[in-house]
C-alpha cells in the first residue's frame, strides 16, 4: 500500500504538468476531448443516474466528507504519527480525485472559446455597445413583464411548481440545438441538491457533479431565478466549463424555451449584469435606466437581493475566495468576475445572429 501511495502521489506531478500542456492546445481539446470523448462520458452518467429522482452525487460528496472528517479525527487522536506516510495517503488521494475529475469533465476548461466555437466576433465593451444591449434587454423584459404580470407595478411570479421548472428547462435546450447541434440535451440528469441549505449559506445557486454528470440546483432559491440557473448547470453539464459561458448558453436555452417565464428569467439576469456593467462606464446612464425600468421588474431585482442577503454569513467570503481561486486555476483569470462577461458574448452573439 505504501508504494501504491507513493506512486500515486508520483502521478498526481506528473498529471498537473500533462493538464498544463494540454491547456495550450484548446483545439485539439475541442476536437478530441470535448466534442469526443467527453459527449460518450456525459451521456452515459446521464442514462445511468439521470432516472433517479434524487443526487448521487451528493451521497457520494458526503461520504467523501465523512472520509476526510475521520481521516483528520484519527491524525489528531493517533499518539504514533508518521507524517511521511500521512503526506503520501495524502497525494494519492488528491491523484485519484484530480484524475476524476480532469478526465470526466475539467478538461473542459481548456477548449475553444464560444467566440471560436460559435463563429463569433468579440466586440469591444464601451459606454455605445452597452446602452445598445441595454436598451434591447429592456425593451424585451418590459414586454414580458407586462405580458406576465398584466400591470407594470406588479412584480412576476412564477406560477408552477420547482419540480416543474426542472422539468420545463430541457425543451429550451431541445430548441436552441435546432440552431446549434452541440447543445443538444439527451437524457436529462437535472436535479435539486440534497445539500440546498449549506449551498445556500455558501452563497451558491447549483453546480455539476463531475463524479457523476448530475447537475444539481439549489432548491432554496427564488422560483424566478430557477430558470436560468437551470439552464445554466445544463450548459455546464454539456461540456461548458466557463462560468460567463455558461451564464451565456443558459440565457440562450431559456430565451429560445416556448415558455414566457424562462424568456422572462433569462432576461432578467442578462439585464441585470448588463446594467452592472454600465454602471462600471458611467453611473448616470445607469440611473437613467434604472428610472426607465418598471418598478415591477424592480421588485424581481429586489426579490432576489433580499434571498440572498438573508443568508449572508461570515463564513460564505471564504467559500467564495475558495471558489474564485479554483476558477483562476482553471483558466478563468478574472475568477467569480468572470460571470458578469456574458455581456460580452451577448454583444458579440447579437452583432453576428442577433438578439
């Protein structure tokens, strides 16, 4: 065993160098991995745990968890330590766990972007590029807004059940590969978290399991934001790593899904940061839209806030300093920042397709 650990913890070196070379050829990524192997690796988690009704992968991060829990209980408790074979059941351990995880999905994080991918243009983000995207993300959300809610004033509510809203998110997907083949989405394996609360309180809305290819949601949050972060952890599950991505083929799954509340929470998230980023440009065409926007599509924006700030905890800054470091790691320089450059594959998507 102590060999096995050895070389292991060997292999784990030698996997980071491998991961860091492959990472500077994002076509051969695309081509062999992500539009290769990795479509067989998600279908088939996706037929073998799609049908059950709850996360096995979150049976399986929790049995991880009491692993790790009894493992440190026994390194304090033990009067006889050997640090030197702790540090190599250590290293094999992490070996194992890195191999899993870069060959069933994080290999991802190294392929085309979607402006290669998609044929787009990226377009430069100034004050002109962002009042136009606002101004079409308004006028659209106005519309749904008033279609769905019947008076301005009058904040939208999700009528349906968030078992339903799991259920609804795949005919978008269904559509927007009519268009775009690679985002076809079957089986489906989308599923609430069994860890809800704690993701919660961690400041997360859902995530992919790479053990498994389940994508799991946050069943706390708002049923106006379900949608989308829905569609959002599918994205993930078919190959996008990316966070602004993600954020970006979700939007394009619930805008093309035929019901108006996905088209409605879509928009909502898109106008959100593409305000965000216009009042990094100029705070007072910020305001300005701000006053042209309905006050009961502010009452969403409210909504949402107020979820998330009854949560807060002293603890979630570092379950975000942990999570913004893991994605500088893997490619995404700008860390949790990087969700809000959707607005930036948005102005592009709309200069080549249009919105």
């Amino acid at each position: 065993m102590k060999r096995t650990n050895i070389t292991l913890t060997i292999l784990l070196f030698i996997q980071i160098t491998l991961v860091k070379v492959f990472s500077s050829f994002p076509n051969f990524i695309e081509k062999f991995y992500s539009n290769g192997i990795y479509i067989y690796i998600s279908k088939i988690f996706r037929y073998i745990f799609g049908w059950i009704p709850f996360s096995i992968g979150d049976i399986i991060y929790g049995f991880i968890l009491i692993f790790i829990l009894k493992f440190f209980y026994d390194l304090f408790t033990s009067k006889r330590r050997n640090f030197i074979k702790i540090l190599f059941q250590v290293g094999a351990s992490f070996s194992i766990v890195y191999f899993l995880f870069y060959m069933l999905w994080g290999l991802n994080y190294s392929r085309q972007t979607l402006y290669t991918s998609m044929k787009m243009e990226k377009q430069t983000t100034n004050t002109i590029t962002l009042i136009k995207i606002n101004e079409k993300l308004l006028s659209k959300i106005i519309a749904l807004q008033k279609e769905l809610s019947k008076n301005d004033t009058l904040k939208v509510v999700v009528p349906y059940s968030k078992d339903q809203i799991l259920d609804i998110t795949s005919f978008g997907y269904q559509n927007l590969s009519k268009e775009f083949v690679q985002f076809s989405y079957q089986p489906v394996s989308l599923k609430k978290s069994l860890f809800s609360i704690p993701l919660t309180y961690m400041g997360f809305a859902g995530y992919l399991n790479p053990l498994t290819g389940e994508a799991n949601v946050d069943y706390l949050i708002p049923k106006i934001t379900l949608p989308m972060t829905c569609s959002h952890e599918v994205a993930h599950q078919l190959g996008i790593a990316s966070e602004s991505e993600a954020n970006f083929i979700g939007f394009l799954a619930a805008n093309k899904n035929n019901d108006k509340y996905f088209q409605y929470s879509a928009h909502l998230l898109a106008y959100r940061y593409a305000l965000y980023d216009l009042s990094l440009q100029d705070e007072i065409l910020f305001k300005e839209f701000l006053e042209k926007t309905p006050k009961g599509i502010l009452k969403n924006f409210k909504e949402i806030e107020l979820f998330w700030k009854e949560y807060q905890n002293p603890i979630e800054p570092y379950f975000k300093m942990f999570y913004d470091n893991y994605l500088k790691i893997n490619q995404q320089k700008e860390g949790i920042r990087s969700y809000s450059r959707m607005t930036n594959l948005l102005l592009a998507y709309d200069k080549k397709y249009g919105l």
